[in-house]
C-alpha cells in the first residue's frame, strides 16, 4: 500500500486551494468579460478578443515569464507591491495568480456561450417592461447562463489543477509552499525511483478531476430537469 509523506499531502492540498481560489478569484470577471463581450458594441472587440484567447495559444512558461516580469521584486507591479510590504512570487499566491491567467479564456469563452444561446425576446421583453440594465442583467441574464457559468467553472478548475509550467517559473517548486501535485508529480519522475509515487499521484489528480466532472454533469442535468 502507498503512504503519501507529509509533503505530498501538502502538494495535494495545495493543489485544491490554488484550483478553489483561481475559480472563485476569477469568476466575478469572466462574467462580466462574458457579458461585455457578449452585449457591449464597441471598437476593438477583435482584438480584445485576442488577447484574452492569448493564453491559451501562447506556452505557459511564457505566462510564467511575463508574470515574473510583472509582480516580481523589480517588475511594474511588483516593486510597489513590494513597497507595501507584500510579496507575491514564489509564494502560493502566485500559483493561484498563474492558474487563474491561463484559465481564465475558458471560463470567458464558456460563459460567453451560455449567454448567447438566451433567447434574445427574453432580454428585450425586460428592457420594454422597464428594466434596467442590471436588472436585465440579474433576472434574466444570470439565471438564464448558469449552465455556462457551471461549465466554465468547472473548466478552470480543472486546468488551473493541472497548471505546471506557469506556475513552476512564478512561484517554484518548494515542498510545503509551492509545490503543487504536477511540480510533485515531476519531481518524483525525474528523481530515480519515484515512478511509483508519480503514479499514485497522478491517480489521486485523475479523481479529483473525475469527480469535478461527475459534479458538472450532476448539476448540469439537475438545471436541465428544471428548465
């Protein structure tokens, strides 16, 4: 039987918490992303569109990079956050910061579809009765894409459990502070006779990512049964 050491264990909780933070950290903004982008016309749609799909196109170790870059010690964020005493990279903070930037085109692009598939009657049946537009947006437009929001979600806490190269060059591979199941997993593989611990957790990675997509479908055909 395989006993997990305190760090993997670490590893493993960690993983959860950046996964959790990245997703919840996140959502607030992809919605509102998702709604701009959905309802707001205006100029350089296109490109913003491009950025946004930028991560998922570009090597997370480029991410990783321009973060470093960017809430490092000298970086142009960074050194007022150093300033004020706060330190981001090499701390989990970064890992989550990490995981929440190459996640986030999914959560956008999932809502983004939940919101264009309503009923667009729907939406202007509320405007002509008066509503405004964040009435429109709470009563009609949320309810009506919770499906994508569900989807979305779940997606990026799946990538953001997976998240290796991003999140290795921001903030490391330390046991018990950083180090996440992936940077455990390629510990282990790298490291002559920890095939066997690699193994056991990418099993442990695999449920926990089964077990977010049994919840998903759960959820989705619950939603499904009350529409």
């Amino acid at each position: 039987m395989i006993s997990f050491t305190p760090a993997d264990m670490d590893a493993i909780r960690l993983s959860a918490k950046v996964a959790v933070t990245a997703t919840l950290v996140s959502l607030p903004f992809g919605f509102l992303v998702a709604y701009v982008m959905s309802y707001v016309p205006f100029r350089g749609k296109t490109l913003l569109e491009v950025l946004l799909n930028l991560p998922l196109t570009l090597p997370p170790v480029v991410i990783g990079y321009l973060l470093l870059l960017s809430v490092g010690r000298n970086g142009w964020l960074g050194q007022y956050l150093d300033a004020a005493g706060i330190r981001i990279v090499f701390t989990w903070y970064a890992a989550a910061i990490a995981s929440a930037v190459v996640g986030f085109p999914l959560l956008v692009r999932s809502i983004r579809i939940g919101m264009e598939s309503i009923d667009e009657r729907l939406i202007q049946a509320s405007r002509t009765l008066g509503a405004r537009w964040f009435d429109t947006l709470f009563t009609v437009i949320l309810p009506l894409s919770l499906r994508g929001v569900l989807a979305g979600s779940s997606l990026m806490f799946g990538r953001s459990l997976g998240e290796f190269g991003a999140t290795i060059i921001v903030a490391g591979n330390i046991p018990g502070v950083t180090q996440t199941m992936p940077l455990a997993i390629y510990e282990y593989a790298s490291s002559p006779g920890g095939e066997r611990m690699a193994l056991a957790l990418c099993v442990v990675a695999i449920i926990l990512s089964m077990a977010i997509l049994f919840l998903h479908e759960y959820l989705g055909r619950r939603m499904g049964r009350r529409d």
